[in-house]
C-alpha cells in the first residue's frame, strides 16, 4: 500500500503554489495542484497584501488536494506553509486582522534605519541578531508603524499567520522568525533588550517555535469544509529560502544560491559567522533546519528582469521566455553591466528607466532591445554572484568547491553557464522546487518518514538528477569593467 501524501503551500512575493507531495521509496513525487497571483496593491496609504485573498485562494488548493489525493487512494498525512520573510499582520484581541499586512516593498521604512541607529548602534543590532541591514527587515517596518502597535494584541508573520487561520494556533516558527532582526543569535529568542530599546512591545510577539513543530489539527469547521478531516499543519521552516536549503542535496563545501525574485548566495553553517568583515559586507546569519544556520546575502536577483518583461508585454513587445533566453544565448562578447544591488532598483516606477539611468551613469552603450537588455541582467547577476562567493571564502577562511542553484532561476541555462564562468566553479541545477521538496522532507522528518535532514536529502539525491555547467573562459575586459562597476555602487 502507497505511503501518505503531503500537501506543501509555497508563497512567494506575488505568486503562490500548492503542491501535493509523495516520498515513498525511491519515489519523489511533486504534483502542482493550484497556482494562484496576488500582487500587492496601494490601499489605505500603503502598498499592501491582499490577505483574505490569499487565504481564499490557499483554501482552494487545499480542497483539490484533497480531492486528488483521494482519487490516488491515498490520506493526507499533513499541510505545511511556507513563505517570503519580514512582512507581517497584527491581531486584535477578538482574533482579527487590524488591517490588510504591508508589503515589504512599501516606502515607509526609507528613513527608518538612520532613526534606528540614533537608538541602538547598527553594529551593536548586528552582534545581537547576526542578520543583515535591509530597509524592509521587520525590526524597521515596526519602527516605523504609527499607531498600529498600540492596538495589537498579536504580531504573526505572514505563514504564522495563515497557520493560525488554519488552527487557532498562535506560534512563530524559528526560520522566519530570525529574518525580523529580532531574535538573539545565540539564543534563538527574541533580544528583549533591542525590543525594550525601540519601544516594540513584547507582549505582542508569540512563542517561537522550533522547526518541525506540530502546529495542530486544522479548525473543526474547516476540515469539514475542505475534506482534509484529522489533518495535521505542521510548521516547516516557514521561510521559503529555509526550506529551500533544507530540500538541496548539498554537499561538503558546496555553496548554494537560491535563485528567484530575490538571489540568496551563501553556505550552511553549525554557528552563526558574526564578526566585522561579515557585518561591513552585509551578510546574514538566518535560522535554518536541525540547529544549522544559512550564511548568506541577498542580492536583487530575478526581480530586474522580471519587472522589465512586464513592461515590454505593457507594451506590447513579445517576451515569450523561451524565445528570449535563445536570442541571449546565441549572443557573443560581454556588452555591459549594471550593479544589481543598487537600491533604485528595488520598486522604480520604471526598471527599464532606472537600469537606462545606471548605464548612462558608467557611460555604457546599449542597444536598446529586450535580448541585449536581458544579456546585461543576467551577466551581471553572474558576476555579482562570483563576487559575493569570493566575500564567502574571505570571511570564513574556508574555499568552495562547487555551487547548487535552487529555485525557478535554475532554468535559466544560460544564467547558470555565465555563473560557472564567473566564478570559476562547477554549477549544478535543476532542482526548481527545492522550496517544496524541503518544505515536504520537514513534514516527513515530524511524521517519522525520515531520521534526520541528512537522510532527507539522500532521499532527493537518490531521486533526482542535477544538471552540470562546467566554467569557460571569461573576458578579462569584462572581469575588469564589472570590477569597476561595482566598486562605484558597492563601495568596495
């Protein structure tokens, strides 16, 4: 008889997917069952989330998973929910949303951390919570709420949130937890004294739980309405990039980058890497599964190319992905870079404006077409990776043998040649749904399917196979002109 299925719900920043997953022996089966969008939209003064939307859409995959698990003739063992990090919804004492959750990209947190900083030193945040210095972390979007604390009886991150909706369950899971900036490095709690400091009021944040947590049963009402009755919600490492590290059969040395709208370039560790060099590079020490940690940083990633595809169907040209990675393939010679970290392209009102006005800056030429547009995005995200890989090896002292490319970037082929090329190293990919596969082993090490993480993902190398890039030559010219591109952007 075939074991259980899993029903995985991955979010990301605009688009969400429910999975239904099978990890019987020598299978691994991944069955998108609902894919569903909500961009964020302006609302009440700020770009926001449109929860109840999302919830209503969660609900639907939940239900034809349900139903395409009982036309397999298998049950349900249990539901897992994971997510982007840092955004939030505050709870009234009745249980209720106090209003629609703020997205990250909104602009009330621009003057937050120099506000911050006058309080409580940014090296001194750094050596308490490890976590990197971006404008949207929690800690400064809570700065930055007017009166909204004041009337809030609990704060639950984005997948705390759809939990509690799910079971009545008030708990934050540790992997996203420790992407707020607020929750101590070495005791995986949350610092009271930073809280204490920026006037942020303890009582409205909940019990942090460990990964693998059994959450509970989903609510009476709503199993009977889905037809997932006696359905377990466990929490798996709710933060989308957790579970993605967690589903990558990585190796010993082997870096990974977690490619998508954002690009996460780093190494599992045992302990947080908490030292100067780390802090003045802005990396990141987030909470990852069985007590490791991710090392990491972020880079803009897939989200530049992304926003100018839909301003060229806007205007009518034909992107048709396919097509497009075939014109960058088959052109030859570097033609220019742009420093994708620079913060005007974290929500332009234009990305082929504000990429135009960085070229323009650097005084590069261009031609001015979606294929030639496209070559300069994804070369410079390789190149930027091979940098970041390089800032890896310095600051742990440690070299990189190899790199796994995780997540939907991994079908860029040419994105993945140019990664190997910039960095020198082997690159494997092919592994789209990590997210959802680690998603899917942390609910199957909590129902007893596994041992540990380790024997987890021998499961997935067992069951899979990566696709390899070997490094080519590389320009000189053009190491030396993305050199110098970044070290004006970047300041190194």
């Amino acid at each position: 008889m075939a074991g259980p299925l899993y029903i995985a719900v991955d979010l990301g920043a605009g688009s969400g997917r429910v999975f239904l997953a099978g990890i019987d022996l020598k299978e691994l089966l991944l069955e998108e069952i609902h894919r569903f969008q909500y961009p964020p939209v302006e609302r009440s003064g700020h770009l926001r989330w449109n929860f109840d939307h999302i919830f209503a859409e969660i609900k639907v995959g939940l239900q034809r998973a349900g139903d395409r698990a009982k036309e397999l003739g298998r049950a349900i063992q249990s539901i897992g929910i994971d997510s982007w990090g840092v955004d939030y919804g505050l709870l009234d004492i009745d249980g209720n949303l106090t209003a629609s959750p703020v997205c990250y990209r909104d602009d009330r947190t621009k003057n937050a951390t120099e506000s911050v900083f006058e309080i409580v030193p940014a090296s001194e945040i750094f050596e308490k919570t490890g976590i990197q210095f971006q404008p949207f972390n929690t800690l400064f979007q809570l700065y930055s709420e007017s009166d909204g604390l004041d009337k809030a009886e609990k704060l639950l991150l984005l997948p705390d949130l759809i939990n509690y909706f799910l079971t009545g369950k008030v708990f934050a899971e540790y992997t996203n937890a420790t992407t707020t900036q607020m929750v101590n490095a070495v005791s995986g709690d949350w610092d009271l004294d930073l809280l204490k400091r920026l006037n942020i009021p303890q009582r409205i944040l909940p019990e942090i739980v460990s990964t693998g947590t059994e959450i509970g049963n989903l609510r009476s009402e709503l199993a009977d309405d889905l037809g997932l009755q006696e359905v377990r919600v466990i929490a798996p490492a709710t933060h989308d990039t957790g579970s993605a590290i967690a589903g990558a059969p990585l190796v010993q040395s082997q870096a990974y980058i977690s490619s998508g709208t954002w690009s996460l370039i780093g190494i599992e560790t045992d302990r947080p890497i908490i030292n100067a060099d780390a802090e003045r590079l802005n990396f990141t020490n987030e909470g990852g599964v069985c007590g490791t940690f991710r090392f990491l940083k972020n880079v803009m990633g897939l989200w530049i190319f992304e926003s100018c595809r839909r301003e060229w169907k806007a205007a009518g040209i034909d992107v048709e992905y396919g097509t497009l990675l075939a014109e960058v393939s088959a052109k030859t010679g570097f033609k220019a870079f742009i420093f994708p970290d620079d913060p005007r392209f974290l929500n332009p009102a234009s990305m082929l404006d504000a990429i135009a006005e960085q070229l323009a800056e650097t005084g590069q030429e261009f031609e001015n077409s979606p294929a030639e547009l496209s070559t300069i995005i994804f070369d410079s995200l390789a190149y930027r990776y091979a940098s970041v890989v390089r800032s890896i090896e310095a600051i742990t002292g440690k070299s990189i043998s190899s790199i796994q490319i995780l997540g939907g970037g991994g079908r860029n082929g040419y994105l993945n040649q140019m990664t190997a090329n910039a960095t020198g190293l082997s690159v494997q990919a092919g592994l789209t749904e990590a997210t959802v596969v680690g998603n899917v082993l942390v609910q199957a090490i909590t129902a007893g399917r596994f041992s540990n993480i380790s024997e987890a993902r021998d499961h997935i190398r067992d069951n899979f196979e990566l696709e390899s890039f070997e490094p080519q030559m590389l320009s000189k010219a053009a190491v030396r002109r993305y050199a110098e591109i970044e070290a004006r952007y970047a300041g190194s």
